[in-house]
C-alpha cells in the first residue's frame, strides 16, 4: 500500500564462491533484498535466478543447499543438539557434523563446558545463554546442512571483533565454492568480502570492493 518502492532498478551477479556484502543505512531494503533473494517475498517485477531456478524451487530440488541466519535467531526450548539440527531429527549418528557446525561457529568450548553437553537444554527462547551465543548458535544451525549458498543477515553484531573474524575465516574455510551473502554494519565485517553493494533509499548506489568502498568512504 506504500507510495514509494522498497526496491527499484537492482540488477547483479553473484559468483559461485563469491562473498557479498549488502550494507547501506536502516531503511534502505537490505532485509527486504535477503528475502527476496530466499524467496520469502515475491518481487512485483523482475527475478531472481539461483543456478538457473526461482529460490524457492532451488530450495525444493537442493534440500539444505541455502542456508540462512536471521536477524532474529529463534531458540527452541530445546537441546543444543535439537537447536543446531532445527527442522530435522536430531539422530545421534548426525553428531559429527552438529559438532564441526558448533566448532566453525566458534562454539564448542562453551557446549564442551556444559553438563550435558550436545543435550543441554537451551532453557525458554534461549534464557540460559548470552546474546553473542545466541548468534553462533544460529550461524552453527545455518551451516549444519554444508550450505552452497550461505545468507547472514547481521549473524555477527553481537560479537567482539577477534570472535568475529575467526568465524567467518572458519565459515570461509568449509568449502572453496561456499557462496555467501552478509548483511552488514561494521566495516570489520567487510574486509573478506570481495564485492560490496551498497543500498540507498531502495536503490543500488554503489557496487565494488571492499578497497572502492572504503576509499569512497
């Protein structure tokens, strides 16, 4: 019902293996372009193609082949296990990859520290752990399936510069052909991305590297 567009006029590639970082001030529709790129909204006009097919049918034909971590991370009143493997069944014989998922997330020496460990309950919505261990859960639930395609709408903002970077070094590290999407703040965030598009009022008003975009700055 709005007068004025969320998005207008984007037009981008996005290589395998390439990281992209989507930055630009509150309102400018970097959410609104993550949900449409998983295929949560509908564009009026225009598509989106991930390997030649609409989000939604890639997601059917490649189960676990996108994965994603929003804003806001949903704990399960749950295990960390059954958090991790949320939507699938949490089978014990799955522990190896719930475990490489938690190790890349910068995660296992707080479950390893825990009483039960990978069947510690995760208390009401999360009420037992810390914002920053909320998120690395949510980038270990996201990571679980070995993803192709890996979108992280702000996955690190509550985490300290050093933790930050050891999980997107760990994250760049499980598959050279690993795609991944950030939605971003902090420059820190930036520095591994090799393309960055920034957002303005709905539009793309800058599309370059990380050296480009801090030199425009």
């Amino acid at each position: 019902s709005r007068d004025s567009k969320v998005l207008d006029d984007l037009s981008f590639k996005i290589l395998p293996g390439q990281s992209l970082a989507i930055v630009g001030p509150s309102g400018a529709g970097k959410t609104t372009l993550v949900d449409i790129l998983l295929g949560i909204l509908e564009p009026e006009k225009g598509q989106v193609m991930i390997s030649g097919l609409p989000p939604l049918d890639a997601i059917v034909k490649w189960p676990g082949a996108i994965g994603y971590m929003p804003q806001d991370i949903l704990i399960a009143n749950g295990t960390v296990r059954e958090n991790v493997m949320l939507g699938f069944d949490a089978k014990v014989e799955y522990e190896e990859q719930v475990s490489k998922a938690l190790n890349t997330a910068q995660l296992s020496e707080f479950v390893l520290a825990l009483p039960f460990v990978l069947d510690q309950p995760m208390g009401d919505r999360g009420t037992s752990i810390s914002g920053g261990q909320r998120q690395r859960l949510g980038i270990a639930r996201a990571i679980f399936t070995a993803p192709k395609l890996l979108v992280l709408d702000e996955a690190t903002s509550a985490l300290d510069n050093l933790t930050e970077q050891n999980v997107m070094n760990s994250i760049e590290q499980l598959d050279e052909n690993l795609t991944i999407i950030i939605v971003a703040h902090r420059i820190t965030t930036l520095e591994n991305c090799q393309k960055i598009i920034e957002l303005t009022n709905g539009q793309i008003s800058f599309i370059g590297t990380y050296i480009d975009f801090i030199n425009r700055k």
